[in-house]
C-alpha cells in the first residue's frame, strides 16, 4: 500500500511515546510535542478526539526529569506502563566529554526492541540514534545522524552505515526505522510522519503554520570539512599543519612534498591512507571550506574569492563549490551569509 493510500484509510489516532531520559535536550523534546499535537492545540481538527496523533512523553521514571539542558520535563507515563505504540521517537541527546556510553539504560533499549516487535516504528532526531542503536535493530542498515557525531557514532556502533550529509534516512523492511540528521532535521522527519499518517496536505499546513523547513538541500551545506589528524604518522601530520595556512599558494601539492622527505608516489601514498583523501582532494576541501567563511562572513565578489583561496579560473570555482556542497556559491551566501540587521552598525 502507498503511503498516500495509508495516510487516507488512517481514522484512529496513532500512539507516539516521545522518549525523555537524562541526555535529552529540551528544544527538539519540546519542539517535536508541540508539533505533533498541533492538530489539536491550534484547532486543525474540528476536536481533540480527531487528531492524528496522541503524544505521550515516556520515560523509566513518572515526574519531573532534569534534562541536559538544565530543566525539568515532566515524565507523563513509565514505559513499564506502556505495553504497545505506534510510533517512538527519542530527541537529540547530549554527548559530552568521553562519548556515548553504553549500557546506561538496558530497561529502555529492551522497552525499544519490544515496542519494535510489536510493530512500532522507531525514529531517532538527530543524535536520538546512539540510544536507538544500542538495540541492534540498526545493524545492517542505513541511518543519519548528526553530522558532529559521526566518527564517535561510527566507532562506537560500526555495524550501522550512517549517512550524516542525509537529512531523512527510512530503513527496514516496513520502513520501520527512521533516522534524521543535524539540530532542526526534526522538522523533516516530524512533517514526515505527518505526512505519512495524515497526508501531505497536514503536513504542509504545519509546515506553513510554524514555519518548518524542509531541508531539500541536505546537510552537506552545513557541513565543516576537518582533516582526520589523528592517524598517527608524523610526516603527513606536519604537512597537514603547513598546509591549514598555505592552501591557497600555487601547487600546494608539489610544495609539500618538497618540504617533506619523501618521494612524491610515498608521499602521495602514505597522505592517502592517513587521511582517507588523496593530496588535491584534501588541498580542495581547504579552499572550499575557507571560501564558505568569506562567503558567509562578507560582501567579497565571488571572483575575487575565488582568487584568494587559490583558483585563477572563476568558472572552476563554482563549479567545484557546487559539487563539493551541493549550492552555487551566490545561493550559499544567500542561505548563510550575515543578514543586513543583524550586522554591527
């Protein structure tokens, strides 16, 4: 069946447990209730009882819940309560110092994996997905999280394929496991299941109603390149270093391997598979992510930028910011670039 055609037949409402635990952040918890009761609290349905979904909040312990933010959030339901559910979504949580560090709440990966043999879909915002993994139900499969946990979220769960460029990633085989990426891609997967169960007319109107984007552009735009550093060979370290501030000299690549001891085809080699990007890839990264800043950050011709991060050709440069993050480089500024009010007068 289609969604369009599920989202039509749907009549009853659907039961959404919204997990908090200690890790939580308030914005997207919060954030993600309001929507999804909107149907009732901003009169889109005619009464409450036609609404197409009821939230719960859930969570081990019934009462206030200090979350990572600093507040308290009150825990409506225990999940020894709660014996099915349609839908559970589990918010971005707070990953500090050392990592994610498992096995902290075994009574709620174990409520997970039930709920999901009972049927319900799993859903994670944003980096929701390190409690989700922990169920194994992720092995195999694709997923999205944020894009500043990736590698932590790789090599703690490394049997899971994560996309973090993706917005929205839908796997399993009834399409069971949802996973959104960075921050505010909660929009997307909350408009998602709107969508879903209630029709794209629904989800349009809440889109409009609170102003949600849809992030059609994925995240690649929002994503800063960082060099992998931590590879441990010392040459291809001190030419990564001299490299952070003279990317934009001419040949960079030959530079480097003359101030290295090596011979080019070592050099090349070793710089490869210490980083995972050959030499001009990694030199292009630099120039790319330096030209986003001048973007966002000042009124320079695109031309003359492109001539200050290292290219001559003005037609190769958008081309090559095109392709590395998806926007031409007048769109990107328009998107990120420091509105006029917000500037220093």
């Amino acid at each position: 069946m289609s969604r369009s055609a599920r989202a039509s037949t749907v009549s009853a409402a659907r039961h959404v447990a919204l997990v908090a635990l200690p890790d939580a952040g308030m914005a997207t918890l919060a954030g993600i209730y309001d929507v999804m009761n909107a149907h009732a609290l901003m009169g889109l349905v005619n009464t409450p009882a036609r609404a197409p979904f009821q939230v719960e909040i859930v969570g081990e312990v019934e009462g206030p819940l200090g979350l990572a933010s600093g507040v308290e959030m009150p825990v409506q339901r225990t999940i020894d309560r709660v014996e099915s559910t349609d839908i559970v979504i589990v918010p971005s949580l707070l990953v500090r110092g050392a990592g994610w560090q498992t096995g902290r709440y075994p009574r709620l990966v174990d409520w997970l994996r039930r709920m999901h043999a009972r049927g319900a879909l799993l859903c994670s915002a944003c980096s929701g997905l390190f409690l989700l993994a922990e169920t194994g139900l992720f092995d195999g499969k694709d997923a999205t999280v944020h894009f500043a946990y990736a590698r932590q979220f790789a090599a703690v769960y490394p049997a899971v394929t994560i996309h973090p460029e993706r917005v929205l990633v839908i796997a399993g085989q009834r399409e069971e496991l949802i996973s959104s990426g960075a921050s505010t891609t909660w929009h997307d997967m909350v408009l998602y299941l709107v969508a879903r169960f209630a029709g794209a007319t629904d989800a349009q109107a809440l889109a409009r109603l609170f102003a949600l984007q849809w992030h059609q552009d994925g995240l690649t735009p929002y994503m800063t390149f960082e060099g992998k550093v931590d590879h441990g060979d010392a040459e291809i370290a001190a030419a990564q270093r001299w490299l952070a501030t003279h990317f934009a000299v001419a040949s960079p690549v030959d530079e480097m391997i003359k101030r290295s001891r090596l011979a080019e085809r070592t050099f090349k080699r070793r710089f490869t598979a210490a980083t995972g990007m050959a030499p001009i890839a990694y030199v292009q990264r630099l120039r790319i992510e330096d030209a986003k800043r001048r973007l966002e950050r000042t009124d320079t011709p695109v031309d003359e930028i492109s001539w200050r991060v290292g290219y001559e050709d003005g037609a190769f440069f958008r081309r090559l910011f095109k392709r590395t993050t998806g926007m031409a480089p007048g769109a990107y500024r328009k998107r990120f670039g420091i509105p006029d009010f917000a500037r220093p007068s």
